[in-house]
C-alpha cells in the first residue's frame, strides 16, 4: 500500500469536483481499488502503487488542462481517465504539450473567478515572467499592470515556487501630508497600497489571506521600509514606480536576493514626486534595457481593462500632452529666433572700427 497526496490549489475547485461531486465520483468510479478522499485543497490517494501511480497521472493531466483552460466538460473529463482497463480515447490530450495554453489563466480567485490575461501584452508579460527575474511594466492607468503582476505572484505562491510574497508601493502624497492623517502608522500607510489588497481579495479567500498576512507569507510595506533587507525565496511587486527616486529604485533592486523574482510596475504619465525631483523608473529604463535577465514591457491605450471610455481619455490626455509639448518647443525656436538677431547686433556694435 501506498499514499499520494495531490495539490489542487492553483485549479477551480468546481471544475475539478463537478457540480454535486460528479467528476469526482468518475475519478472514484475509473479506480475502485483506491481509496480516494478529498481534504480541502488537497486529494489523498490510497491504495496499490501501481494504480496510485497511474491515478497520479490522470489526476495531474486533468489538473494541468483546468491551470491552462479553466473548463473542463464532463465527456471530455472522461476522456482524460480513460476507461477501467487503463484506455484513452483517440484524440484526448496525453501530456501538457497537448493541452491548449491560448487562454492564458493565470490564478484561480475567489468563487471560481478566472484569472487571466486578457490583452497582447498582458500576455506576453506572463509569458516573460517565466523567462526573466526582473520585470519593468510600464503603461498608463487600467492596462492591468499591477493586478496581473499580483495574479502572478499568487500563482507562484500557490505552486509553492517561492515561500512568500513582498508588496511594496512608494507613499507618495498627492496633495496631502501623510502626517494629517488619522489613525496609527499602518492606517496612515494602508491607503496608499489599498490597490495591492484589492488585488488580493480577488484571488485569495479572505480566511487564508489573514492567515498569510498574520504571518507574513505576504507583506505589504511602504518602500521606506524595504532598506537594509535582503529579500530572497519571495516575489516582490513594486508598484508605482514611477513616484521613486534614482536612489529609493537602485535602493529596492539591490534587495533583491539570488532566489526571488520581481516585477516593478509605474506610469510615467502620473509622476506625483516634488518638481525637484526626477522620477528613477525613466532613468531604469535607459540604462538597464540591455542586462540578461532583465525585460521591459510597454503597455499601451490598446491594453486598458476598464471602463471603455478609459481607452479615450487616456488617448485625449496623451495628445493634449503632444500638442503642448509642440508649442513649447515652438516657443523656445521662437525666442532663439528673437534673441539670434539681437546678440549678433550687440557683438557687431562692440567691435571698434
């Protein structure tokens, strides 16, 4: 005899068990000799090795095309099993290079909600996210920047590829002091990183993400806090860093320990810093571009997520911000023009004859 224990966190548990548990009675239906029980998130197989093994594979096929495709009819569930006798059906998926990857799901959240991206370059940074430790993804506001960057976090959380996961966002005020504020430290600073925790409730159940937060399988902390740390087999976010300084992102990258990955998300459209201060993420974005390992990703008006009118005001503001550009441009050829003539006069005049 022997024991197995499968991991069903990273699918929807719905999917997986059926309405009223009939996909679950065809997995126990396809091995009578197992003694198969659910616990939670997790499935417990008993029973001879051999058919423990074979159970295994099944079981894990049918769990990769629920990560990769979300849905899985009943027939085609079937399918997958086999019949008693160990046959699969011409035409079923035999391995995960069978099983159709287009749908791009990252994370099942709460009540079955599917997490996926949604545009060409949501896509293709999830695809990157594989490949590179560090990631830049620069767009306007509503591309899904940060809440595909947490979903992908939460998906290497639930797969067990790091031990825990590290939000951190600059507290940057917009037209208020932090210290006026009310309430203690955490309730000053918890506004200025509620759009981590809404992300969060999204994709974790709130009993679980209590217990991950009460013991810091996830932090979320102002940047500030970030300094002297060393943060390793974790994937940390960064988020609006467009609002850090030269120094606060160098500061933030080199915490980067040899087993974490990170994305670092900003918009250079909306830089809140003091005008004395030049934004870090413009000055990353030149000089690290061409470091292995490191991948830059560029969102456009194309990738907003939200309301469609986003699309054309984003489109509005950006040629608005072209146009004045353009006249200010014009405005300084202008006043070389004006002082050329003038300085050239001077200099005439001051020559003795």
């Amino acid at each position: 005899m022997t024991e197995q224990i499968i991991n069903l966190e990273s699918v929807n548990p719905i999917e997986f068990f059926g309405v009223n548990n009939n996909k679950f009675d065809l997995i126990k239906k396809r091995f009578p000799l197992l003694k198969i029980l659910s616990r939670g998130s997790q499935l417990k197989i008993v029973g001879h090795p051999d058919e423990v093994a074979l159970a295994k594979d099944k079981i894990g096929l049918i769990v990769q095309y629920l990560e990769k495709n979300g849905h899985l009819s009943e027939d085609y569930f079937s399918t997958i099993l086999g019949d008693a006798d160990g046959n699969v059906d011409d035409g079923a998926p035999t391995s995960i290079l069978d099983i159709d990857s287009d749908n791009n799901i990252i994370v099942f959240g709460n009540n079955g909600k599917v997490i996926k991206a949604k545009t060409k370059n949501q896509k293709l940074m999830v695809a990157i996210a594989d490949k590179s430790d560090i990631i830049f993804a620069i767009g306007p506001a509503g591309t899904g920047k940060t809440y595909t960057a947490v979903a992908l976090a939460v998906r290497a959380l639930k797969n067990k590829s790091v031990k825990k996961i590290v939000l951190t966002r600059p507290a940057v005020e917009a037209g208020e002091n932090l210290g006026f504020l009310p309430g203690d430290l955490k309730e000053k600073i918890d506004p200025y990183l509620r759009p981590l925790y809404d992300a969060l409730d999204d994709m974790i159940p709130p009993d679980k993400l209590s217990y991950y937060m009460a013991n810091r399988i996830i932090e979320i902390a102002p940047l500030a806090y970030m300094r002297g740390r060393t943060l390793d087999n974790c994937y940390i976010i960064l988020d609006e860093a467009q609002n850090t300084t030269d120094l606060q992102l160098k500061m933030f990258l080199t915490r980067i320990g040899p087993s974490a990955k990170a994305i670092i998300t900003g918009d250079m459209s909306q830089v809140d810093l003091p005008k004395n201060q030049k934004s870090g993420l413009a000055k990353a974005n030149r000089i690290l571009k061409n470091i292995e390992g490191i991948s830059f990703i560029e969102l456009t008006g194309d990738d907003v997520v939200r309301h469609r009118l986003v699309k054309h005001i984003i489109r509005a503001y950006d040629q608005e911000t072209d146009r004045e550009e353009k006249l200010h441009e014009q405005y300084k050829e202008e006043k070389r023009q004006q002082y050329k003539p003038q300085h050239i006069e001077a200099e005439n005049n001051s020559k003795p004859e």
